[in-house]
C-alpha cells in the first residue's frame, strides 16, 4: 500500500470502511434469523478488521 498515493489510500480505506458496514448489515440479518454463530464469528472478524484500519491510520498519520 506505500506505493499508493496518500488520496488514494484514504479512498481505499473509506471503501474498506463500507464493506465493513455492509457486513455488519449482514449480522443483523443473522441474528435475525437466529444464525447466531455465523453473527458472532462475522462481527468478531469486523471488530479485528477495524482495529486494524484503526491502527493503520494511526501508523499513516505518525509519518
């Protein structure tokens, strides 16, 4: 990703960002249906996928 330039990384991101709500959509459709494990293990995986944008920002702005 250091090869992209500093516009296009933040349009990458903002669409990671809505890929992740997306998902999150998805989980409540689950638990709606009561596919609970499916829910958990989704939501899980988007908490880890946002504290790691999360950490990625942090890492882009300290440079």
């Amino acid at each position: 990703m250091s090869s992209l330039r500093k516009t296009d990384k933040k349009i990458v991101i903002r669409e990671i960002y809505r890929i992740l709500v997306a998902l999150q959509a998805m989980v409540e459709i689950s638990r709606k249906s009561e596919n609970f494990l499916l829910a958990n293990a989704t939501e899980l995986l988007i908490m880890q996928a946002i504290d790691n944008l999360d950490r990625l920002m942090v890492c882009e702005h300290n440079f």
